[in-house]
C-alpha cells in the first residue's frame, strides 16, 4: 500500500511544509490526555496538529520527551491526510518511518531544527 512512490511524496510535501511554514512546529510538553474510545485506557498524547490556522498557519506540537521522529511522522500525515482515521494514519506512519533511509531522517530532523 505505501510504496517508495509514497514515501517520496511524503518528503516532497513535508520539504515544502516546512518551506511554507516556518515556526509551526513546536516543540513542548504536552499535559493533556486522551482516552481511547475503544480501550478506555489512558495516554498522554505525544502530539497533536491544531488545524485552526494562526496567521494563516497550521500548528503541530511535538511532546519532546516521546519519540520526536516518530511523533512528528504521524502528525504530518495527519495534516496532509486528515480524512485518515488514527489507526490507518498509525499503519501509514510505521510504514512510512520503515522504508526512511538515515539520510532522509537526517534531513527531517534538520528541517525540524532549523525551522523552531
Ligand atoms: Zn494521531
């Protein structure tokens, strides 16, 4: 289902995510706490997007004591595919973080960086 195709789209609208976004993504730490609908367990969320745009633009945090790559992943797929459920948006965030060569990690992080 996710192939090389669609990693490689990934990485072309995330270059450009945070090309056109500079300061959107934040890093903090997050209090809140979700409940899954279905297990009634607990979790503290790792991140979240917040699509209400501030001066025209997107919001997503990242909790920095979770899993900043992982984390960051699964929420950009959130916003580029917001019609994804969380389950599917889980399975396209493994795949996705699975088929990334270290150098794409590299540049990910160092977009991340540059753009805090
Ligand atoms: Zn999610």
């Amino acid at each position: 289902m996710y192939d090389k195709k669609t990693l490689y789209t990934f990485m072309k609208r995330v270059s450009r995510f945070f090309r056109d976004n500079p300061k959107s993504v934040r890093i903090e730490k997050i209090r809140e706490v979700e409940v899954n609908p279905v297990t009634k367990k607990r979790y503290c969320l790792a991140g979240d997007v917040d699509y209400t745009p501030h001066r025209g633009k997107p919001r997503i945090r990242i909790d920095y004591r979770r899993d900043i790559v992982a984390t960051l992943i699964h929420e950009l797929v959130h916003y580029f595919y917001d019609d994804l459920s969380e389950s599917k948006t889980r399975r396209m965030e493994s795949a996705l973080i699975n088929q990334l060569s270290k150098s794409q990690v590299r540049h990910l992080l160092k977009m991340l960086a540059s753009r805090l």
